[in-house]
C-alpha cells in the first residue's frame, strides 16, 4: 500500500481467505484501533464501489453495496470482539479489552439504519458496554 510516509505500507495476509468483496473493505475503513468520519468511510466505499467493474454495479446498487458493507462489519466486528475477549482470558492480554467498546460502536451507530439489528444493538447498550465499563 502507498502510504504519506514510510513506503511501502504494509499488509498483513496472515489469515487470506477467498470471502466476500466488502470483508477486507470493512477491516481497513472500520478498523478496531483507530476511527474514522463516518462521512469519510461512506466516501471511500462509494469510491471503491465505483472503482468495481460494471458487471457488479449493473447487478448491485451502490445503496445495496453499502448495506452488504455495514452488514458484513457487525459480523467482522462481533467476531473481533470475541478474539480480544479471547486474548484477554486464555493469553492474559487484557489491553486488547480497551478496543471492544470502539469495536462495537461500529455495530451500534447502524442501529438506526437497519431495524433488523434492534435486539443486538440493545444487549450491547445493556449488557456489554456497562459491563466492561465496570471492569475498567
């Protein structure tokens, strides 16, 4: 990857999979360490959608496109906060606990977009973010 500085980035391939188009998408613009602009995360995905041959974007709308996208990070984003819960009880590395509130947030800012994520969304409010509140 072509970086401002320190060229070349550097990808890590250490689980590479054949998967869906949107799972790689969501691990590098809805990253578990650092955030960004909501507004710029939907610039970048309209603009890798448009980048997409036609024969996906005849068959695909660009909404339907985003939808896969943000649907595919609440599966990405439950399984990553589960591995940091994981590496914090089996490997004692307890750091990893200060990523899952930013991690889940990326599940609960679609709550008011996708209807279906309703229950989820409440037990992460409820349940999962007081209580790693309590433990910090």
């Amino acid at each position: 990857m072509v970086t401002p500085d320190r060229n070349p980035g550097i990808l890590d391939f250490q689980d590479a999979v054949e998967g869906p188009l949107t799972y790689d998408l969501v691990s590098l613009l809805k990253d578990c360490y650092i955030q960004w602009p909501q507004q710029q995360i939907r610039q970048w995905v309209s603009e890798f959608y448009a980048q997409q041959d036609e024969s996906l974007r005849s068959g695909l709308a660009e909404t339907d496109f985003l939808r896969h996208f943000e649907l595919m990070g609440v599966q990405r984003h439950l399984k990553a906060a589960g591995i940091f819960a994981r590496l914090n009880h089996r490997d004692g590395k307890a750091g990893y606990m200060l990523d899952v509130p930013r991690t889940l947030s990326y599940i609960v800012e679609l709550e008011a977009r996708y209807e279906e994520l309703g229950f989820l969304v409440r037990l992460i409010n409820e349940r999962c973010l007081p209580a790693l509140a309590a433990q910090s």
